[in-house]
C-alpha cells in the first residue's frame, strides 16, 4: 500500500453508516491523507446504500482511487453493492486481523465496515489494519485472477 500522504480514499456510507464515517474521515484527515473524498450519505437521514456504494466503487474500479471505505449497518449490503464492478474486491470487517487477511490474501481494495456493529475506536483499528498492509501475491494472485475471470 501507498505511503498515507500519497493514498486516494474514496469514502461512502447510508444513514446507518454516516456517524461513523464522518469520525473516520476526520480521522484519515488527521493522518495527512493525500485525498478522501465523501460520496455520500451526507446526513443520517434514511437513505439508499446503493445510491452511494455504486459511485464510490465505480471511482475505485476505474483506477480514481487507491482504496474505497464503505460504512452502513451490518456493512452486508454496500459490501455487496460495492462488489458489483469489475475491479472491485470489498472486504467485510470487523476486526483488524479479518481486514489485514483481507489485504494480504485478497488484495481487497474496499473496506466494508459494519457500523452498528464496532466502536469508533474498532474501526479506526480496523482501518489502519486494512491501510498499512499489503497484497503478499504468490499464490493469492492466481486466486484472485481467477475472481477476476467471471
């Protein structure tokens, strides 16, 4: 993974979701983040995981960003909606050893956090798991060529 002050960040979530990535962005903001960037939900009123898991997984899929957060109840539906396009391998995590194996075997490029479900201080663990490691190749790769065959 980039050096922090080199990564693109896209960041999501619905109205489950959207407390939770508010802190994680300040936060990523506090780490000198090269960029983050909020597709949405801006508020916790009701809203659609989808109306924002699509745009942020298509910026990830296109090569926009490094890495993409997604946040909304259990994390299950804007993981699923994120994992639509090409390209994009999301993780569901929530603990840090799921999000390092999730780097290290899957080469995830989006980190689906399930909100209702980990602290504040579980998810900015989470995070830096997934940010500060890396995809180990080898015999992962060819698995993940084959995800890629479909």
């Amino acid at each position: 993974m980039k050096p922090f002050n080199e990564l693109k960040i896209a960041v999501c979530s619905d109205h489950a979701g959207y407390e939770l990535k508010s802190k994680l962005i300040d936060y990523l903001k506090s780490k000198n983040i090269g960029k983050s960037d909020d597709f949405g939900a801006f508020s916790s009123e009701s809203a659609d995981y989808a109306d924002f898991a699509h745009p942020m997984a298509a910026a990830v899929s296109k090569g926009e960003y490094d890495v993409g957060i997604s946040c909304c109840g259990t994390g299950n539906g804007i993981n699923m909606t994120a994992n639509r396009h090409t390209g994009v391998r999301s993780a569901l995590c929530w603990i840090a050893e799921i999000a390092k194996l999730a780097r290290q075997h899957n080469d995830a490029n989006v980190l689906s956090l399930p909100a209702r479900f980990v602290s504040e201080k579980d998810a900015v663990e989470i995070l830096d798991a997934f940010l500060s490691t890396d995809f180990d190749g080898g015999r992962h790769l060819r698995r993940i060529e084959k995800i890629e065959q479909f």
